[in-house]
C-alpha cells in the first residue's frame, strides 16, 4: 500500500476517533470540513523555512523557529499557499503582549550610562592583560584580530612613532604565536604583529560588546547606544 493510502486510511481513523469523542459528550454532529490540515502542513512549512530549509532540525532550531511563527503569524496574519481563509478567532487576545515589546524599546536618549557594571569590567580587563602576558591560546584569536586592526591604524598614524611603539609588538610575543604560525616563510615577516596593549584594548572592547548585547540586543539604534555607553 503507498504512502498516500496509509496517510488516508490514518486521518480516517483519527477522525472517528474525533466524533467518538464529541458524540460520547452530547455532540448531535461534526462538520468534517472544519477539519483542515492546510494550517498545519503550512505551519511545518515556515518552521523548516524558518531552520534556513532544514529537513531534520534540532529541538533547539525547531522550538525557536516555532515561536518565531506564532509571533510573525499573530501579527501579520498573512495568507499563504492554498489554505482557505481561517475565519477563526484566537482563545487570548495577545495584542497586550505585542504592544508592551514596542513601549519597552529603550531609544538612544534615556539610556542609563551606569548599567555597565565597571567592576566585573575591571577584573575582566585585568584577566585580560594576564592572559596576554601568559600567551594563553584563548587570546590567540584575539591578537589575530588586532592584527587586522593594527594594519587600518598603520595606514592612518604613519607619520606617529610613540604611536607605532604603542600598538606594534614582536614575533615572539606569546600571544602573537598564532599569527607566527600564519606566515608562509620564515626568511621575512609579512604579517602584523600587535603589541599586549593593543590586544588587551581588543580584549576589552570584544568584552564590552558581549556584555551589552546580552542586555540590549533588542534596543533601537543599538550602534548609537553603544557609542553612549562606551564614552
């Protein structure tokens, strides 16, 4: 027997199974075409659209896909593929809930400059520092980037020697090992090697950022906010 005919004779069965149930509770009828199973098809539809078009998502992606869905799907209420139109309305008014994440946005003039907590920052930083003086591989990805930084600042302060001294540092730096690693010869240095200070401020500053997205990731003009913040 195909597929088809399994699904058929299935769906049969479940909705005997519906009218056992509404006739055992006083029921008099049931109007099969109220039984529509374009909403759901059309439901999985977005939740795998919502995936980036995966055909087996985690409990993770499919739980957060779902709820990305039911909040588009409640708020815009759009039609799509060949479902007749719903007619139907919902059990609870979540229009409260819309309208409450709109007035709890936080704009770029009432931000609080003292939610950065400045002690965790501090120790941060001083880990930070340690770890660049220790060569811990942790930080070799953060050199690498103040590599690439170190190049756009050598182009805008070539004519500033304390400058250079402060953010260039030497092959053998620990933290710069990763970067050593990257070179395709030996014989002459190609690459940029930033100096502990310039990848502590790196350190920081990819710190700084973490720390502000957990707490305002949903806030608009969330570049202004952090220039705020920052200075």
């Amino acid at each position: 027997m195909p597929p088809s005919q399994k699904g058929w004779l299935t769906t049969l069965r479940a909705i005997k199974g519906v009218w056992d149930y509404l006739y055992a509770n006083g029921f008099a009828s049931l109007r099969t075409r109220a039984l529509n199973q374009d909403p759901l098809e059309n439901f999985f539809g977005a939740i795998r659209s919502g995936c980036g078009g995966a055909d087996n998502p985690t409990i993770v992606q499919f739980v957060g896909s779902m709820k990305t869905q039911i909040i588009n799907g409640l708020s815009t209420n759009k039609l799509g593929g060949n479902c007749e139109e719903d007619e139907s309305s919902l059990l609870t008014n979540l229009q409260a809930f819309l309208n409450e994440g709109a007035h709890n946005v936080t704009n770029c003039d009432n931000v609080n400059n003292s939610t950065m907590a400045t002690k965790v920052l501090i120790s941060a930083a001083e880990a930070i520092a340690t770890d660049v003086t220790n060569g811990n591989r942790n930080i070799l990805s953060v050199a690498y980037v103040g590599g690439f930084i170190m190049k756009h600042l050598l182009s805008a302060i070539q004519n500033c020697n304390d400058c250079k001294q402060i953010i260039c540092g030497n092959e053998e730096d620990p933290h710069n090992l990763f970067i050593s690693f990257k070179e395709f010869s030996t014989a002459t240095s190609h690459l940029n090697y930033p100096s502990g200070l310039l990848v502590t401020a790196v350190g920081i500053g990819v710190t700084l950022i973490e720390n502000f997205l957990n707490e305002a990731s949903c806030y608009k003009k969330i570049a202004q906010i952090f220039k705020l913040k920052k200075n």
